[in-house]
C-alpha cells in the first residue's frame, strides 16, 4: 500500500487527498494516477489569483466604508440613498428602494405590506454598455506580457418613476430576460418597505452580501430608536422650556430660545419694544377668591397677551403674576396698539392690569446681548410701577 502527498498550495486538490492507491487494484491506480498528473496552468491560475484580490480588496474597502457611513443620525432620505448607492456599486442592472409613508409617524402596522403607503424612495439602472469601458490592468506577478482586462462594474444612474405603479409597470415591461430580488425592510417586526434588485449577479460570488443586509436591518432599526430619542428629547426640552399653567415660555428659554430669536429680528432691522405686565390687585384675588380663581386669571392673561402681540414673538412669563412680551415690529405705532389691544382683551375679562414699555437700543456684540436685554427689561418694570401707581392714584 502506498500515499501520495500533496503539496499544500494546492490546497484546491483537497478532496482527493483519501484516495488510497493500491497496485493490485490497477483500475484504482490508473484513475488516481490519471486525476493526480494532469498538467496545471500555473500562468492562467496566478492570472486568476491577482484578479480575484483585486475584486476582493475592493469589495471589502467598500463594504467597510459603507457600513461606516450608515449613521443612525442621518434624515431618511439620505440613509436610504446611501443604501442605495452601495447596491448600485455591485453587478445588477437596478435597484429600487421602496418605504412605507407612515414610517416615523408611530403608525406602522405588524403584517403584510400596505400598497396605497409604499413609496418609492431610490431607483438606479445600469447605464448603456457602450459607456463601460474595461480597464487595463497590467500585472507584474503574473507574465509580464499579460494584460489583465478587468471589466468597470456597469455604471449605475438615478431613474425617477412617478409612482410605485409606474416602477411596476417599468419592471413588467422588461420582465423577459430577467429576474428581480425583493428583500424585505423591517423595523423590529415592523414592515418598513422592500429593496428590489433587478439580476442581481454580483450575488453568485459576493458571500458577504446577506451580512450587509442585516446591517442594512440594523441601521433602520438605529434610525428608528435614534429618531424616537431625539423626539422625545425634544418634548422634555420644550416642557422644560415652558410655564405648564399659561403654556407661555418660562425664563429657562430666555437664553437658548430668546437670543437666538433677536439676533435673527436684529439683523432685519426690526424695530425691538419690551412691555413688562403686572395684575392689579392679584394677591387680594388669590386671599379672596382662592388660588384655583388666581390661575384662571393667570391664563385669561397669558391669552390675552398673545392675541394682542403680533404673531411670533416672544412671551414669558417672568414670574408670580408678572409677564415679559419682547417683539418685534416696524414702527412704535405698532407698539402702541399691541398695548392697548392687551388692556381691552383684559378689560373685557374684567382684569385690570399695568404695562411698562422700554425701547432697547441693541448696539452690541451678541455676546452682549443677554446682558443688555436683562437692562431693558428692569427700565420696562420701573415704568410698569410708574403705571401702576397712576392707577392706584386714580382710584
């Protein structure tokens, strides 16, 4: 009895290696003897190795840096279009993206697809073949005299289809001769939408590409929890930012809500008025009527202030029985009537209340606004006492 050993860069030959040759079996000797010398190709074969790590090294570059570029904080849109972008890089004639428009909404369904929701996001096609150029590619491992001809991936253009109706009848159309991959877009076990990849050959030799689909899953699902958080912080910033009783802004949006707002009224050269609002006898309301009569009044206020204002302006409530409306406008007679609609919208609730008035004169850096403003606003709650006590002289 005898082995053969075979070399171990040929590592391909591996499933003959428990052939046992045995010399009073010729049929066994001849055949193993006929499959073990046959001559190789060694030029064709290292030919095949450099050609194969070229496509390896680059999808393997690519496959990283799209991952990579799958960031969880990107609108939907353009997460979707960088899927869209990667499919495109591989061997398929086209890929279309179609997404549920209720996605974001919290009103995605568990179960099949709803037709009249899908929309169609992403769409690529091949470009004509007369526009791939192969790429000439010398390689010193193999013969010097080889010229490697690797063939440029089909270049992939973006296609607009109106509806999801016409891509179906685009794909009915050019059914003959080809087939279509339909992989399914979930969010958790939510249907999100489907990914259409139209002859989809890069899939014979590409074995990471049903591991890039999980990612795909997997930052869809990020998007969605990304989205849900930034949502929800938004809402706890915005009652962090408001009076829950008049749902006026508190003075905790002074800094990050108000600033911003002036600079922007300022570099219109808008006209800047602060009125400072006090209640007339609001604590013998509260001693008398209770506090519960206090806080309606308080809203019957605050509404009254904001009808009376020009519309996106800044209110707050600065504190107690006490408000700040900052605005903006064109001239003082604007000014003037927002003050006496404020008055008469009070009057009409019998709220009797003082109104001072500042003017700032807002000639600084921005970085000292903050500090001027708060200026204003103390000259504006001098002339609301002045007003004030014209009012308990008057009575």
């Amino acid at each position: 009895m005898c082995f053969f050993r075979i070399s171990a860069s040929f590592r391909w030959l591996a499933p003959f290696h428990h052939i046992r040759l045995e010399h009073r079996n010729h049929a066994v000797h001849e055949g193993a003897r006929r499959i073990l010398t046959f001559r190789i190709n060694y030029r064709a074969y290292l030919a095949w190795q450099v050609e194969d790590s070229i496509y390896v090294d680059d999808r393997n570059e690519r496959f990283s840096a799209m991952v990579s570029s799958l960031d969880p904080s990107l609108s939907l849109p353009e997460l979707m279009q960088r899927i869209a972008d990667f499919y495109a890089s591989m061997d398929l004639d086209g890929v279309y993206i179609v997404l549920d428009d209720r996605i974001g909404s919290g009103e995605l369904e568990e179960g099949c697809y709803t037709m009249e929701h899908l929309n169609l996001i992403e769409a690529r096609e091949s470009a004509p073949e007369d526009q791939n150029e192969p790429v000439q590619l010398r390689s010193d491992c193999a013969d010097r005299e080889r010229v490697l001809e690797v063939q440029n991936e089909p270049g992939m253009r973006p296609i607009r289809f109106k509806n999801i109706d016409a891509l179906n009848k685009h794909l009915d159309a050019i059914r003959e001769g080809s087939y279509t991959l339909v992989l399914p877009l979930h969010i958790r076990s939510l249907c999100a939408g489907l990914v259409i990849l139209r002859n989809p050959r890069f899939i014979i030799k590409e074995w990471r590409f049903y591991e890039f689909q999980d990612i795909v899953l997997h930052a869809l699902t990020e998007w969605d929890t990304n989205r849900k958080l930034v949502n929800s912080l938004s809402t706890l910033r915005e009652i962090y930012y408001r009076d829950l009783l008049t749902g006026l802004y508190s003075k905790n949006a002074f800094e990050p809500r108000f600033l911003p707002w002036l600079s922007g009224e300022l570099d219109k050269g808008r006209f800047i008025a602060i009125f400072f609002l006090d209640i007339d006898g609001f604590k013998e309301i509260n001693d008398t009527r209770g506090h519960a009569y206090g806080d309606h009044i308080l809203q019957v206020t605050a509404s009254a202030i904001l009808r009376a204002v020009p519309p996106d302006n800044f209110t707050y409530r600065y504190g107690g029985d006490e408000f700040v409306a900052i605005i903006s406008c064109q001239n003082e007679e604007t000014i003037a009537q927002s003050r006496r609609r404020i008055l008469e919208f009070l009057a009409q609730d019998q709220i009797s209340a003082s109104i001072g008035t500042s003017y700032p004169v807002l000639d600084c850096p921005p970085d000292q606004l903050y500090s001027r403003i708060e200026e204003y606003i103390h000259d504006a709650d001098e002339d609301m006492y002045r007003c004030k006590k014209i009012h308990h002289a008057a009575r």
